[in-house]
C-alpha cells in the first residue's frame, strides 16, 4: 500500500478565498447596505403593499363609502397625524408594557429552563403547570389579575408575560436538550464539571432556539399587552393604543380607530424585524441556519 503524499498547508485554499480563482464565492456588491440579491424580497412585499392600499383607496372613493363605515388609507394616514400627540402617547404605554413583559419573559423563561435541565423530577413536577398557564385563555383571567392585583400597570404586565413566557421556556428547554450527546459524553469524559457543561455546551447549543422562542414572544407579548389593555379599558382606566380603539369605537370616529390599529399593527412588525435583526447578528458567522450560501 503506498503512501498518499499530503498537499503541503501553502498549496491548500486558503480560507479567505481568492476572488478570482473562484469567483461564485466573491463578496456580492451591495447597494443602499444591502446584498443586490436581497433587493428583491424587500420590493417585492412593498409593491404588493402599496398595490392593495392603492386598491383600498379606489373602492372607497369609487364606491363613496363614508367613512364611518371603511376609512380609506388616505384619511388613516392623515388621522395618524393629527392626533399623533394623543396616539404617540398612548404608543408608548403600550409599548412600555410589552418590552417590560418581553424582558421579564426571557429572564424567568431562561432561569426556569436551565433549572428544569439540570433537574429531571423539577421539570416534571413543574413544567405542567406551565403548561396550563399558557393555555388558560388571558381575556379569561385577566379581570381576576386587574382585581386581585390592584395595580393597574403591574396588573397589564402580568397579563402580557403570561402569554410571552412559554414560547420562551419551552424553546430554551429543547435548546438545551438538543446539544450534542457525543460531546456532552466527551464533557463528561474529562470530568467537566455541570456549570462547565452549561456554559460551554449546552448553552451556546440552545441559543438558536432561545433566539427563535424570543422572535415568538415578542409578537405575543404585544398580544396580551393590547388584550389586556382592552379588559383594563372597559372601566377607563388604561389609555393604551386598546382604550383608544374602544374610545374610538364608542364615539364613531372610526378612522382614529383605523390609526390606532396600524399603529398596533406596526408595531408588531417592527418587534419582529427588530428580534429577527438580533438574531441574525448574533448566529451569522457560526449557525447553519444564518450563514449565507453562496449559489
């Protein structure tokens, strides 16, 4: 049998890539920050946009809908503006309320689920009751906590990191189950203690699953804050974007309705982007599911 020889370490690719030599690999030119490939998954959603809004504002005017009935874009967009100091304020309540809840949410979530990991029979005995408190619907219960509570804005943060908190302590638990058992073998092997284990293996294993779980109860966590808000509304004492839109409705001012709701609505989206961001940021130069392939 002979011997292969080895390609000397100066022979081999090396990891910086030569552009020219294989030029699939080159950096692809970006325009405005982004990748030229990327360009077409932000137009695309925009066009569509601005077509359905566009359509919107035709039926309205063509069919002269009033606009108590379906305000048309138009007119949302001017309502926003001029009652932007009574929104803005209401938006920042809201908003106040879901972060709050979203933090909240990832510091119990996350110390629950390395508990649970470290202890079988705690996981077992507790995580049911997890189970049911993610399940039991919030509108149900949220008048008990506004009465039981007092408080009204500690009252709304509950409701909110009720609905936030199990995405979050469900998606850590099997992050953390998920790390390798070969190598959590090979910890063992060389006697590595269980803080160790967490912190080495287990923990950056269960990272991009926490980081999916946050995606998650970041949209919810704006859910139960505007649920919440409409139940703590009915008495008059909230003044979320919820006690807006129900103020708005019972006085018919239907477009300032409207505004309320884009802005909720807006909101949302911009607490997904915003995760979704973080997310990229932290697994893109190390996870498989964010590192780019080049075609």
């Amino acid at each position: 049998m002979t011997d292969t020889p080895l390609a000397s370490p100066s022979a081999a690719p090396q990891h910086g890539f030569d552009a020219e030599a294989r030029p699939g690999l080159a950096e692809e030119r970006r325009v405005l920050g982004l990748a030229v490939s990327a360009w077409p998954g932000v137009i695309a959603p925009i066009v569509i946009g601005v077509l359905a809004l566009a359509l919107w504002e035709a039926i309205v005017r063509i069919k002269a809908i009033p606009p108590y009935i379906l305000p048309g874009p138009v007119l949302i967009a001017q309502t926003i503006v001029q009652d932007w100091g009574t929104l803005s304020q209401s938006l920042l309540i809201t908003l106040r309320i879901t972060f709050a809840a979203l933090i909240a949410a990832v510091v119990v979530g996350v110390a629950l689920a390395i508990l649970f990991t470290q202890s079988k029979w705690l996981e077992k005995s507790l995580f049911p009751y997890a189970v049911i408190l993610q399940v039991t619907p919030i509108v149900a219960i949220a008048p008990l906590i506004i009465i039981w509570v007092g408080d009204i804005n500690l009252s709304l943060l509950i409701c909110a990191w009720i609905v936030a908190f199990f995405p979050i302590l469900s998606n850590t638990i099997l992050g953390l189950n998920s790390a390798d058992h070969n190598l959590v073998d090979l910890f063992r092997l060389y006697r590595a203690s269980r803080w160790q284990t967490l912190r080495y293996l287990r923990l950056p294993a269960a990272l991009p699953y926490f980081l999916g779980g946050v995606k998650i109860s970041g949209g919810l966590a704006l859910i139960g804050a505007v649920v919440a808000e409409f139940v703590a509304g009915t008495g008059g004492r909230a003044s979320g974007l919820a006690y807006r839109i129900l103020e708005s409705g019972y006085r018919l001012q239907i477009p300032r309705m409207f505004a309320a709701l884009v802005l909720v609505s807006a909101s949302g989206i911009a607490i997904f982007v915003l995760t979704s961001t973080i997310s990229h940021l932290v697994l893109r130069r190390w996870h498989e599911s964010a590192i780019r392939r080049e075609a």
